[in-house]
C-alpha cells in the first residue's frame, strides 16, 4: 500500500522504460516518488534534467556540495533527501562517514571549520525568514570566492525545493542505502519528524 498523498502512476512509454531500467540499474528498483511524480511528466522531466545541471556544477568541492545538500534535506526533514544523499555518496566515493553525519553536524567533532559555515549556511537559508548573516556569508565568500558562494546557495535552495515538494508530498525514505550495505544514517529524521516553527 503506497505512503504517499497521491497514489504513484505506472510508469509506461518510451522515456518510462527508459526511465524504470536506469532507476533499477542504480538502486535496484523504481522508487515509488517516480510513480507519483509521473502524473505530470513535464513536471518530472524538467526537474530531473535541472537536478543533473546542478550535479554538473563544479565550483564545490564534491563532498562540501553533497554536505550542503544533506543539511538542506535535514533541516527540513526530508528523509527521502538524506536516504539519497548518503546513497549516492557512497556510489561517487565521496566520504561516507562524514555524510553519516550531517543530519547531526553540530554534534559531530568529524567536520572541519569550512565544512561547519558550508553546513550552517545550507540550514539556515532554510528557515522563515532565512537566517543567514553578513560575517557568515562573508566568511564563506573568503572561502569559496564568489563563484562558490553563488553554486552553494543555487544548491541549498534546489535541496529546500526538493525536500519540501516530497514532504508535501508524503515521499518518505526508501531505504536506498541499505541496498549498498551502508549502515542507517545517524540521526535520520523520522517521517513524522516535524518541521520546526521557524522553517
């Protein structure tokens, strides 16, 4: 029985087979999320092809751009977001212990100084109001130049996009990383985690 507010949609057609071999290919599966976002293709189709521009952007570093991302999901509680994030970490050698982590960042003593400001960033554009400052946003202006700074915001706010549509959308965790023998992230949020007020 699906989870989600809107029953998923078989995925048929050209692009759907398409679509369904390259998914069980890289998880083993068709995720669920696909059947519902098949109702409106258009829709499907230019948010997958916007989220593989944004993989192809390359002014951050790989794992700070997969941090960023992950703290985006966390903040809002994505868990489908945090699932895929530590999957797909896992698959571009990215250092998987450290993405384990990033639901927990303020806790956790694996992060470096740069890794921390590119993490709180992330979190805190993803509050209502957004909560970024001007010696934090200056801070990471010194770190990553202009270009960066410009590439980690677009990245934070696509992940706020993302992880947003699919809680709306009761598009929960599928349990990706378990299909590489990756442990349970720590700190995962629960589905039922709630967004906090200020977001």
């Amino acid at each position: 029985m699906s989870t989600t507010r809107i029953p998923p949609a078989e995925v048929t057609g050209l692009f759907g087979r398409f679509v369904t071999m390259m998914t069980r290919r890289m998880f083993g599966t068709t995720p669920e999320s696909i059947g519902v976002m098949w109702h409106h293709k258009q829709v499907f189709k230019d948010g997958m092809g916007f989220g593989r521009k944004v993989e192809a952007w390359d002014e951050l570093d790989p794992n700070l751009a997969t941090y960023a991302s992950m703290a985006a999901s966390a903040a809002v509680g994505c868990s489908f977001c945090l699932d895929l994030g530590y999957y797909m970490s896992h698959h571009k050698g990215l250092d998987e212990v450290k993405a384990r982590e990033v639901p927990q960042w303020r806790e956790s003593t694996v992060f470096t100084p740069l890794e921390r400001r590119v993490m709180e960033y992330a979190e805190a554009m993803c509050t209502t109001p957004v909560t970024v400052t001007d010696e934090l946003a200056a801070a990471l202006l010194d770190d990553l130049g202009p270009a960066g700074l410009v590439e980690l915001t677009a990245r934070a706010g696509f992940a706020n996009y993302s992880a947003r549509s699919n809680i709306a959308l009761g598009i929960r965790s599928e349990e990706f990383a378990e299909t590489c023998g990756l442990p349970p992230l720590s700190g995962r949020p629960s589905d039922s985690t709630p967004v906090p007020s200020n977001a």
